[in-house]
C-alpha cells in the first residue's frame, strides 16, 4: 500500500477546488491500496487512442472521464465491447462530442468478461465515522437495495459477515458454469475500503460499481471518490 501515492492524487484535486475525483484518478487512489481495478489509459487527445488500443488490446471499452460528471451513463459517454479501430476512432469522437467542453479525457480501459455485479464502498457517516459497504451491483443496485454495512476498521471476519448478510449472497457461488467467487479477494477489498476511510480524513464517500466477478476474481471496473470540503 502508498497511502502517501494516494493522498498526492487527492491533494491535487482539493488543491484545484475539487470535490470529486475523475474515475481515472479514483482507481489510481484504490490500486494505491492494493484493489484490482481495470488496465486503463486515459486519452486526452486524438493520437493518443492508437497507442491505448495497442497497450490494451480488444475487446475495449472507452468513457468520458471527468471530475466534473459522477454519472457516465446519463451523459451517453460508455461504449463496450469495442472490436477493432475504425470502431474506437467513431466512438472516442462521440464521446468527445458527448463531453462537450467538460475538463478530463477519454478513459480507454479492459472490457472485463463476467456476468456477476458487485457494488463496494465506503461512507463517512456523521455518527459511526467511516462505514464500510457490500453489495448486489450494477444498474439496479438503488432498486435492490441489498447492501450490508460495517462500521471501519474490519477484519476478515466482519467482511465475510457481510458477505453471507445479502439476499443475493449465493450469486458468490458456483453457478451456471461460473467459478465461485474469491470471497477472500472481496474480504480483502471491503478491509482496504474500511483502512482508506480510517486514513485520509479528506475522502467522504467511496463506490465501486461495478466490482465485476471475472472467473473467480473481483476486479473494480468503476470508481467514484467524493472528497469532504475545506
């Protein structure tokens, strides 16, 4: 872990004025404390999607990625499941057009294979401080509503607690030709969230969504950071 890597990317957004972190610089924050997140490479002008498509590869997926946007798919900015150039060169201009002036870039990222959606996070509340976050995932996450909370700091213990607390929980185990999920990398993730709210004072609120099951790993595919004022 660099909790020092971590604070350098979040000091530079408060420095700016900034309340939330661009997606690209939430999971340098979250890979700063040991969470897997996509390969990535954030494109801020035209010549520089040919060398991201040639680093990552295809399938790709390209996004808007901006501080000043918490929600990509309301402003039409995703497109997935990219197969070759003359595809990433029509998306990468609707997108650009998409963002219509907003500071930031295009995110050039892994398509993650997997069909499981997790959401984990982290919020700062009022009366229990840093509280730790589980949960089914995805688009439908505010509609399921099946989140499982602690309160930070938490051991392997309360983390495969939350784990089992879901309605969904057996969407963890081998189903339909899907490995089980490595619910030792989960606990791992859940016990970083909790150590990164106890740590930097200057981070509000933390959602991961999607965390992605890819064959038995979880891997973050979204990142939001809100930041406390000054």
């Amino acid at each position: 872990m660099n909790k020092d890597a971590a604070l350098k990317i979040i000091n530079a957004a408060r420095h700016r004025g900034r309340t939330m972190l661009s997606e690209y610089e939430a999971k340098k924050v979250l890979c700063h404390y040991d969470i897997p997140v996509t390969r990535e490479k954030l494109i801020t002008e035209r010549r520089g999607l040919e060398y991201a498509v040639h680093e990552i590869g295809y399938p790709l997926v390209l996004k808007g990625c901006s501080p000043d946007i918490a929600h990509k798919t309301e402003k039409n900015l995703i497109r997935v499941d990219i197969r070759n150039f003359d595809e990433a060169v029509h998306a990468y201009g609707e997108i650009n057009a998409a963002l219509d002036g907003a500071s930031g870039g295009v995110l050039a990222q892994e398509m993650i294979p997997g069909r499981r959606e997790l959401v984990m996070g982290m919020t700062r509340d009022d009366q229990f401080g840093p509280c730790v976050m589980f949960g089914l995932g995805g688009i439908f996450t505010e509609i399921l509503e099946d989140i499982s909370f602690r309160k930070a700091p938490i051991d392997a213990r309360d983390a495969m607690q939350m784990m089992q607390e879901i309605r969904g929980r057996k969407i963890l185990d081998a189903i339909r030709g899907m490995e089980a999920a490595d619910t030792n990398a989960l606990a791992e993730i859940l016990i970083r969230l909790g150590q990164i709210g106890l740590e930097i004072d200057a981070v509000a609120e933390i959602d991961i969504n999607p965390v992605i099951i890819s064959g038995s790993r979880p891997v973050a595919v979204d990142a939001l950071i809100v930041l406390r004022p000054q």
